[in-house]
C-alpha cells in the first residue's frame, strides 16, 4: 500500500474507534488491522506508543479486545449462532473468556450455554472451560480494573474534553453523574 492510501486507512480506522466506542467489536477490528499492517508507525515507533499516546490504552487491554472480538467472529460464523445474535452478550468479557477456550470447543461451550435461556456471563463460560473460581474473584477483578481506570482519569489531561465530549453524544452530564457515583462511593467508604 502506498503511504497516502496507508494514511487514510488508519484516519477510516481511527474514526471507527472514536465513533464506536461503544461496540468493542469494531474497536477490536480497526486495532487489529492497525497493529498487523503496523499503520501506528505513521504516528508512532511501537503499537504500545500508538495506544498509550492516541487511546490510553495498554496492550493487554487492546490484545483482550482483539482476541474477544476475533472470538466474535468466528462464532458468528455459525450460522446458527448467527440467527440468535441478539442473545448474545454485548460486552467484551463473555467473548475475551470464550477466547481462552479450546478454538474448537468455542462454538460448542456458546451452543450450550444459549440453551439454558440464562443470561450469558464470562462465569458460565469459565465454568463450562473448566475454571471454577469463585464469582467474587470476578466481583474483585472488576474493582481493580474499576480502580486503575480511575487513576489513568486522574493523570488524563484531557478528561474535561472527554466529559464534554461524552455528553454530546450521549445527551445527559457525564461528568455531574461521574461526580455523584464518586461522592457516593466515598460516603460508603468512609472516607
């Protein structure tokens, strides 16, 4: 591809995370085209620099998105998984724990699970593959993810544009209910 054509590919690609921030999925394709093609070393030497400079974001966090929405796809590739799409899960940790599943056990764990007529968590996938940890392992996974994401905001430096940002497009404060969880969270901590 010549530099011109790889230039708007990753502007396209770019686009499609900032406007899809909510269907990791299309985050996760435009990543992957960008890290195997290496269109980040148009902006920046390494795909780490590439995500922590343009989306504060690490690699193990763009690798997850990748795998799960790899997962994804493939298991929209059958065709009967494909018919009940909307029983899927929407979020990246049902896909991202398939992903650890053996590739030609995914189809089937997901068959299985969509038979119950549950919701479908990372928890039933986990314990379908065979790994039973206890659900409050996930409860405290989750706040720990929950806790470094919040001091990645504390060193943001362009937090207040995300907020204004954010509410744009989503039509309320994000940032007054930001700032009322917190207070919250504070007063049951005690602090």
């Amino acid at each position: 591809m010549t530099l011109q054509k790889n230039k708007r590919l990753l502007t396209k690609l770019e686009k499609v995370i900032t406007t899809h921030s909510m269907s990791f999925w299309e985050i996760g394709f435009a990543l992957q085209i960008i890290k195997e093609q290496q269109l980040y070393k148009l902006k920046y030497p390494t795909f780490r620099e590439y995500l922590e400079k343009r989306w504060h974001m690490t690699v193990p966090a763009a690798n997850k998105m990748i795998a799960a929405t790899m997962t994804r796809a493939k298991i929209l590739t059958n065709d009967a998984l494909a018919k009940k799409i909307e029983k899927l899960p929407l979020g990246i940790n049902f896909y991202h724990a398939v992903s650890k599943l053996p590739e030609d056990n995914q189809q089937q764990v997901v068959t299985q699970l969509l038979a119950t007529n549950a919701p479908l968590t990372s928890y039933q996938v986990n314990q379908a593959g065979g790994n039973t940890r206890d659900p409050q392992y996930y409860v405290h996974l989750a706040y720990r993810n929950t806790i470094n994401n919040i001091k990645k905001m504390v060193k943001d430096k362009n937090l207040k544009r995300f907020f204004v940002s954010a509410s744009k497009t989503y039509g309320t404060s994000m940032q007054s209910e930001f700032v009322e969880d917190l207070k919250t969270l504070v007063t049951r901590l005690d602090v």
